[in-house]
C-alpha cells in the first residue's frame, strides 16, 4: 500500500513535462522542512510516458503525511493530467521494455 500515488497521464498528447517540474519542487520542499528524503517508486506503464510516483512516506507521522499529500493537491488543483489517489497499491503495472 502507497500513501499517495501520483500518475501522470496523457490524453492523446504526452504527459505534462512542467508538472513533473513541479512534483521536484514539491518533494525538494517537504524534504528541506521535515529534514529528511522522500523515497519513492516511479511505474512507467504508458506509450505516451505515462508514469505513476508512488509513495509510502514511511518514518513519518501523519500529520507530516498529510500535509505533504495536501502539498501535492495544491500543486496539481486543476490538472487534469495529474491524479492524484490516496492509499491505494500500485495502480499500473511497469510497461514491458521491448527487445531485451
């Protein structure tokens, strides 16, 4: 089970490349003010990279959890490109690499 996942997703067009720009600084933030790293998985399971971050904010206390959760949902509020699910387990399966 993840805390928060955030999938970015395509509509036909890719995935939004300034959004990914902005979940860097959401995660680079979070991590200055609660003075350690944020680990995570990234899912590449789309043709158009389409990607979920998966995080379990393991070592945390909830408050911390769910403000960093309520960060990310500021960040994104009105992006239809990235949803954001709350625990959940993996929403996709890695997209298999082709000729290997």
């Amino acid at each position: 089970m993840y805390r928060v996942v955030v999938s970015f997703i395509s509509i036909g067009a890719g995935t939004d490349a300034s959004a990914k720009e902005k979940l860097d600084q959401v995660i680079q933030q979070y991590q200055t003010d609660v003075g350690m790293p944020i680990a995570h998985e990234e899912i590449a399971w789309g043709r158009e990279g389409e990607v979920d971050f998966c995080f379990k904010l393991l070592g945390q206390d909830k408050k911390s959890k769910d403000s960093f959760v309520q960060n990310l949902r500021d960040a994104f509020k009105g992006n239809n490109l990235v949803q954001i699910s709350e625990n959940t387990p993996a929403l996709h399966q890695a997209r298999p690499a082709f000729g290997k």
